[in-house]
C-alpha cells in the first residue's frame, strides 16, 4: 500500500507533493485548486489574472510547493485519504 504525507484540502485524497498554504493551513496537490482557495468568497485579489495571483501570494510567503516525506511514528494518509496511525 503506498503512504502518503499529507492529505488534500481540495480532494481528500493523499499527496507527497503539492502546495502548502500558511505553516500547514491547507494543501494542495492541483495548482486549480489552490487558485480557487485564495479566490474564494469575497477575494481580495479579483482584479488579478490567476498567474499575477499566484505571484504576488508567492512573494508575500502564502503558500510554497514542496515535497513530504513520512515521518518514523507519524500518521501517514492512504491514496483515499484515510488516516493511518503507526
């Protein structure tokens, strides 16, 4: 069965690799679907196109991509999302 880190805020399902919103807020493993979490209701960014959106929150440090790897004695996520105890 194969681990996964981290579980998708969008989807659910595991991931170990994706965009991290904050220290851990959300994550992300579908570039879309980051776009649509900071556009949300009310978004602040509306006069932007999504490639100008996704700069200007990168420089600002509001998400980041990256790569996870399992932890000895963490939880870990099936490739449905469902969280695993070692």
């Amino acid at each position: 069965m194969e681990k996964f880190a981290r579980k998708c805020t969008a989807t659910n399902k595991g991931m170990n690799e994706g965009f991290c919103v904050g220290d851990g807020t959300a994550y992300f493993k579908e570039k879309e679907d980051l776009i649509r979490y900071f556009r949300g209701d009310g978004s602040q960014y509306s006069n932007l196109d999504d490639e100008q959106l996704l700069d200007e929150l990168y420089e600002n440090e509001e998400y980041y991509w990256t790569e996870w790897e399992i932890e000895e004695g963490e939880p870990w996520y099936t490739s449905d999302g469902v969280e695993i105890e070692d």
